[in-house]
C-alpha cells in the first residue's frame, strides 16, 4: 500500500508562486513606487524582494520539514526545477540589447545545461521501476 502526499503538487505551486513574484506588474518598481503611492523607490524594492524571499524560504520549508516519502520529495524538486526552468528559458529577454551580451550568452549557456538536467531527472521519473 502506497502513501500519498501533497507534497510534489504543494512544491509546483509554490514554485509556480514564485515565478510569479517575479513578473507580475504588482509587484514591479514603477506599479509600488508610483506617483500615487507613499513607496519610494528603495521601499518598492525592498517590497518586492521581500516578497520573493518569502516565497523562496517558504519553498525551502516545505522542502525541509514537511515529512513525505523520498520520491515523492524528489518529484516536488523536480516539478520546481523544471518550472523555473521553463520560465527562464521562456520569459528571459536573450535578445534584449540593454542586457549585456557576454550575460546573455551566460545565461543562454546554462539554461541549455540546465535543461539536459531537468531532462536526466524526468528520465528517472519515467524509468518503470520507480515506485511513488
């Protein structure tokens, strides 16, 4: 008899949460220090990367403390690393002329490493003797 847990799909949303803190508008400079917000510049960020850091040691947390079988933590990594993954390689300005182009081509680099390991990791996941 198989346990289940939340913990893979709890893991996704948070991932996908924090994802989110980075491109929702609400969350930008310009939407917290605006012209009719009492935020300045230095409060919209601190706002913003407080909110992203939150959600990060939140994610850290349930990682940690929330007890689960092995695989099914290991399919909660998974899940986030591949949506992280995705949202770098689909939302990443590559050919944005303000960026650097030695950053773009870094970051272009390691997105393309880091999907050969979100695929050796999916590929164990898919193997047949993996029991979740």
């Amino acid at each position: 008899m198989s346990s289940r847990t939340a913990k893979p799909l709890v893991s996704s949303l948070l991932a996908l949460l924090f994802v989110l803190a980075f491109v929702v508008p609400f969350l930008q400079y310009d939407y917290l220090a605006g012209p009719i917000t009492p935020f300045d510049p230095v409060q919209a960020g601190a706002i913003r990367w407080g909110t992203i850091l939150a959600i990060a040691l939140i994610w850290f947390g349930v990682q940690l403390f929330w007890k689960a079988p092995t695989e099914a933590t290991k399919l909660g990594l998974t899940a986030s690393a591949t949506i992280c993954w995705l949202s770098l390689a689909l939302l990443f300005g590559f050919k944005n002329l303000s960026i650097d182009e030695g950053q773009r081509g870094a970051v272009a680099f390691f997105t393309l490493m880091g999907g050969l390991g979100i695929t050796l990791m999916w590929i164990r996941f898919f193997a047949d003797d993996v029991k979740i």
